[in-house]
C-alpha cells in the first residue's frame, strides 16, 4: 500500500499543490535576500504557509481550476492559470514583497529581513569609494560599483572591487591605478572597512 501510495498521481498532485507554490517562493526570496541555510522539513512547513497566502490572493484562479470541468471546455484558459497560479504568482509574491518593505512608510514599521548589516548594506547597491584596514596595518582604496561583488551570508566578507586607488599613509585616497582590473580581497585580510561617498 505504501509503494501505491507514492506513486499515486493524485496524492503527488495534492502534495505539489500543498507545498509547490510556497517552495517557488522561498527560493526566488532566497536570491533576492542572503538565508541561513534552509533544511527540508522547516522547508516544505515554511512552503505551506507561502502557498496559503499564494492562493488566498489569486482565490479567482483557484476556484477556476478546483472546477474540473473547465479543463475540458476551456484548456487554455485553465493551463493559462495554472501557470500563473503555481509559477508567475509564487515569482511575484517575493519580489513585491522586497520592494514593498524597503519603501520608507512601511520600512519604519517593520524589521528588516537581512541576517548581517554587511547584507543590508550591499543590497542597496550604491557605490562607495572603500578604504581597507589590512591585518597588517597598511591601507588599501577601492571603489565599489557597477563591476563590484560583495558575498552574501552565510560568506559575507569577501569582496572584488572594480577599481583600485592609490592612498597614502593618512588614508587619504588619491587618483584610480592605470590598467587596473579591480581588486580581490577575502575576510581574513583585513580588520575593517571605511566608506566614502563618490565625490
């Protein structure tokens, strides 16, 4: 009976519905905003409840399709939400989501998603002329912009500027290096990092 059961197609039908939506979900967040490392139980929980909000909004599209019939009479229209049900919907949602909590009147109310500051920062993507405190003493410039990379959690800390700058004793940044390529730099390198707005 328990091998019948797994290959039930209505039972694996019923499952995808249950979870399937809500999964898309989480992972599209996932790209947008640096998670701890997700395990599958707390996954396929966390993915019931993202599918519950997925068809509480699109309640029209679901009540379509939990109408059989409709398949018969009218398949493009049931494939067409189906598709935007259990795909288009579950993409949205998390973008929308994002986008909506990172505007100021809501921001103010509600705490921010990001596990570091370091992936606070960097998500916004502003350009930044950086001065680096190497474990050594010395002093390293940079500038991170369009080209740039900083990692996300759980390796945050590592980073490859775009261009590099000179800087003297005092931490004063002078002018970009001819010819260079950028700069690749890991956590253990350096103490901490100084930021400057472009002038």
């Amino acid at each position: 009976m328990s091998e019948q059961w797994l290959i039930d197609p209505e039972v694996v039908g019923a499952v995808l519905a249950l979870v399937w939506p809500g999964l898309v979900s989480i992972h599209v967040y996932r790209l947008l905003i640096p998670s701890a490392r997700l395990d599958w139980a707390q996954g396929i929980l966390q993915g019931f409840f993202f599918t519950v909000i997925d068809y509480v909004l699109g309640l029209p599209l679901l009540l379509f399709l939990l109408r059989t019939d409709n398949l018969e009479h009218h398949p493009i229209v049931y494939w067409t939400s189906l598709i935007l049900l259990w795909l288009v919907g579950p993409v949205v949602l998390p973008v929308f989501w994002k986008w909506i909590r990172g505007k100021r009147f809501l921001g103010r109310y509600l705490q921010q998603p990001y596990i570091t500051p370091w992936d606070f920062y960097f998500d916004r993507r502003q350009p930044v002329f950086m001065l680096i405190h190497l474990n050594n003493g010395h002093l390293l410039a940079g500038y991170w912009g369009p080209g740039s990379y900083a990692s996300g959690y759980p390796e945050q800390g590592d980073l490859y500027l775009s261009a590099v700058y000179s800087v003297d004793t005092k931490g004063q940044i002078g002018k970009p290096i001819p010819s260079t390529q950028g700069l690749l730099i890991t956590k253990d390198q350096y103490t901490y990092i100084e930021l400057f707005e472009p002038a």
